[in-house]
C-alpha cells in the first residue's frame, strides 16, 4: 500500500454517495442475497423483525469489509482502469477517512449481529471481515496467483452466517452454499482476468494471467468448471435441494460447461480478433449462474412448507 495523499488532492468535503460507493454496493447485494438464501433455507424459522436486522448488520459488515479493502487497496486502484474512479483514487474521500469508515462500521455490524441473533453469527461476520481485509487484501492478493481461489472464502461465508442467524449451529447445508460460491469465484475471476489482463499488469497483481498467462488461465477455467458443475448439480439431492433446483442446475451448468468449454479452445489470435467476446459473455452468464443457483434454493425452501418444493 502507498500513501495516496502524496499524490492525490482531495476535492473538499466528500459527498454521501462518496462514502456508500466505498462500501462495494454491487458486492453488498449479493452478500444480503446470499445470507438471505442461507437464513431462509434453514430448518428453524426466524422472527422478521429480528431476520431484517440481522441482514441489515450483516449488510454493514460486508460494506465496511469493502471499505477497508479500497482504503489498502487505494495504490493499485489509482492504476487500473476498472477500478481508477473509485472514491480514493478519484481524489473524493481521503484514505485516512475510509479506514476510519471501515473499523467504526466493523465494530459496530459485528456487535449489533451478536445481538440480534447470536454470539456465533456475528462471530462469523468478524472473522470473515477480518478473512477479507488482512489474508486476502493485505497478503494473498499482491503475493500468489492463487490469490482469488483462497481468497473467495471470504465472499463464501455470508449464507453460512445466515443459518447460524436462524439456528445458532453449523450444518452440511449451508457449507455445501459455501462450496458453490468458493468455486464458481476463481472461474468468474479468471474470465474477468482474460479481457483486463492489462490491468493487472499495470498494478503487478500476479493474478494467474500475469503470472502463468492466458493459456495456464483458459485450462484452470475448464477445470475448475467441471468440479463446479459436480457440486453444483450434486448438491439437488441434498436437505436443500430438490426438483426446481435440479432442473435450474442443469441447464446453467449445461452452458457454463460449454462457455468454460469454448474458453479454453480459443487461442490468443481469435479471442483479440473479437475483443475477447467468448470470455466476456462468459463472465455475464456467471452473474446470473451464482444468482439462479441461490434463487432456486431459496424457491425450494419457499415451496415445501406447502408440498410443492423438495422431492
């Protein structure tokens, strides 16, 4: 990390949009969307009252783990294009004032979840904050190209912490919604990685295209795909699982098999031919394979309270 205040002038006041695009919104929603699949999908029904408050504190914690992430991250943001705009290197918060953001938003989504549901669940959220910010930002992220396969534990944990929410106590279901989110991340990463190569070596992140190139890259896509698509059509036969998840599960796992597939076929001239069209289309279609996933999980535990989810 460099001091940005070296070489950035702060434009006066920040905004309040200023500070809640330090939170990683994008990120945020499906970190709610997630621990709400997680708390919904559990056995032990939860007050509504206490369930949005418990969303809402874990929401928090995920925006102050993006926080503190961009104020570390703030050197190599200033030199990506993806990323130059955001609040530090764009000059609109000092980094000073989002560290501050961050530890106060901490403390405070991790203290308020141990009330409103239990010691265990907000537990969880301080270490995945903490997972986040120091294991994966501080280290693993400027020092292995297996940065995004260890580090995707940290964007894996929120339903987990949603069935603590609900029942106070680990289980093989919401692991199994950790796996899924642990090994659809490096694919989903990895295609980003294909068409920003550049990025990443502007700011020496040794991401695996920097590091072992396209080719290593294309051939990890593929197998991690296919390891993905066993857990994920697998996990239909599971407490979670069920008819409506089976069949969601076939038909996005048919096509990110043949995206992963077409990816990995594809040389160097054909994908700069067409601006890396095959390797972004990938990228779109898993947005929506996570999020159908998790839509058709919280749809079975929707429907079997009246017969109709489940087998």
């Amino acid at each position: 990390m460099t001091d940005m205040t070296d070489t950035h002038t702060y434009e006066g006041e920040a905004q309040l949009g200023d500070y809640y695009a330090l939170l990683k919104p994008r990120v945020m929603q499906l970190v709610v969307f997630t621990a709400l699949v997680g708390m919904l999908a559990a056995p032990v029904s939860v007050n509504p009252v206490v369930g949005f408050a418990s969303i809402l504190f874990l929401a928090i914690g995920a925006g102050a783990s993006g926080a503190l992430n961009m104020w570390w991250d703030a050197d190599i943001d200033a030199v990506m294009k993806r990323t130059a705009q955001r609040p530090i290197p764009a000059g609109k918060v000092t980094p000073e004032a989002a560290l501050a953001l961050g530890c106060a938003l901490s403390g405070m989504a991790v203290m308020m979840l141990s009330l409103s549901a239990n010691l265990l669940a907000g537990a969880m959220l301080a270490f995945t904050i903490f997972f986040y910010v120091v294991p994966y930002s501080m280290w693993l992220k400027r020092s292995t190209p297996q940065n995004i396969v260890i580090g995707g534990a940290a964007g894996a944990f929120p339903p987990v912490i949603g069935w603590l929410i609900a029942t106070g106590s680990f289980a093989l279901e919401p692991w199994l919604m950790f796996a899924l989110i642990f090994m659809w991340t490096p694919p989903h990463f990895w295609a980003l990685a294909l068409f920003m190569r550049n990025d990443y070596d502007d700011a020496n992140v040794p991401m695996l295209t920097v590091t072992h190139g396209r080719r290593s890259t294309r051939n990890h896509i593929l197998g991690y795909t296919v390891a993905l698509v066993v857990l994920a059509v697998g996990t239909a036969f599971t407490a979670i699982g069920g008819w409506i998840y089976l069949a969601t599960a076939l038909v996005l796992n048919a096509l990110f098999l043949k995206g992963a597939w077409d990816i990995q076929h594809r040389n160097e001239d054909d994908s700069e031919a067409d601006n890396f069209a095959v390797e972004r289309k990938f990228f779109r279609l898993s947005l929506w394979y996570l999020f159908l996933h998790f839509g058709a999980i919280l749809a079975e535990a929707t429907l079997k309270p009246f017969g109709l989810g489940g087998w």
